[in-house]
C-alpha cells in the first residue's frame, strides 16, 4: 500500500488529502512522511536506489556526516537536527 500511495502522489500535499478522505494501513506511513516533507527537508542515509529515495521526497546521502555537514552548510550551525539511526522502527518525540 505504501508504495502504491507513493506512486500515485503527484506531491506531498495530495498524499495528505488522501489519508484524511480515506484512512489505509500503509498509507498512514507515507502520509506521515508526506507531512514532514512539507514542513522540512528529510536526508536518508540508505543503500536504497536513489530514484526510489528521492521519489519518497528524501534526498539521499551516502552517510550520516555528509548528510549533517549539508544540513549545517543549508541551515547554519543553528540548525535544528534529528539523527534517527533506526528511523523505520522509531517515532521521534520533539518538544
């Protein structure tokens, strides 16, 4: 389902919309990435092809420092950042 909600998504947004018309195990995932794409810049440090990375609105990087160095370099050393290492087994609690 996740894959098929994420084929079909033509943004973000639409991926949202979805989930509030009609609620489905496994879309409830993308939907929730949906929702951080659309507030923030999502890095993913995978072995994932990057098509399929960027196609989950993520920007692929080869490893976690690169990935923070670009954070730093876009945002400032003020930058809000969230280091999940098992980021499909965890749900951040930011507050």
């Amino acid at each position: 389902v996740f894959e098929e909600w994420i084929a079909a998504a033509s943004s973000p947004a639409a991926v949202v919309e979805r989930i509030r018309r009609q609620f489905q195990l496994g879309g409830h995932k993308a939907a929730a990435i949906a929702r951080v794409a659309l507030e923030s810049r999502i890095f993913l440090v995978s072995d994932l092809p990057e098509t399929m990375v960027r196609q989950i609105w993520m920007e692929p990087f080869g490893t976690a420092q690169a990935a923070l160095d670009v954070a730093l370099r876009d945002q400032g050393s003020d930058a809000r950042v969230i280091l999940m290492p098992y980021a499909g087994s965890t749900l951040p609690a930011v507050g």
